[in-house]
C-alpha cells in the first residue's frame, strides 16, 4: 500500500526495534508500507553509520555548514584520534611490506 513520502530516518528507532525483536525484514516493511529495496537500503546505512561511531569516526552532515557552526573540541580530538589511528596502521602495512620483500630477496639469494 502506497504511502505518503516521509525520511525513513524518522522511522529509525521504530525499524531498528522491530528488528531487534525478532520481526522479519517482510513484516516490517508491510508494517510501515516501505519497499523491500527502501528497507534493506536503509539497513546498510544504518549498520555503515553504527561501524564509524564504533570506530570513533565523527560524522559529518554533507554540504557546506551553517554560518554559524563552531568546531566542538571532542570533534576535533576524534578526528584527531582517527587521523591517528589511521597513520598508524599505514606505517604497520609498510613495515609488513619491507619484511615480506627482505624475505623475498633472501630466499631468491639476492640479498
């Protein structure tokens, strides 16, 4: 049954409730009238969403900010903690790249 258009953000708790208690993917898009697609579009999003605020990314709205938006100082430390944090796991990649390629020349007698 065809509804009229409203944000399924506005239905988020509802969905994610629904869902944790058990219903099926079918029943709650009968229960709100959404398609199967709208539903399972806004599942990825949602679990997508959950890893970053798990992860401790700060998300950001899209577009250009209001006028009058300030910086708050624990958005700024998370993103400092991920710029971090991601720094850190590219320096570990590259160490394990330099060792595989030191055993890879010591086994082909090179080095």
């Amino acid at each position: 049954m065809p509804r009229e258009y409203r944000h399924m953000g506005e239905y988020e708790k509802e969905i994610i409730e629904l869902r944790n208690n058990g219903y099926t993917g079918r029943e709650i898009c009968e229960r709100f009238g959404f398609k199967k697609k709208q539903y399972e579009n806004f599942i990825t999003r949602y679990n997508k969403k959950q890893k970053k605020l798990e992860a401790g990314i700060v998300i950001k709205k899209k577009g250009r900010p209001p006028k009058d938006y300030v910086v708050s100082e624990q958005d700024k430390v998370a993103e400092l903690k991920y710029i971090l944090a991601r720094k850190e796991a590219k320096i570990k990649a590259l160490e394990m790249e330099n060792e595989l390629m030191r055993d890879f020349l010591s086994l082909t007698g090179r080095k």
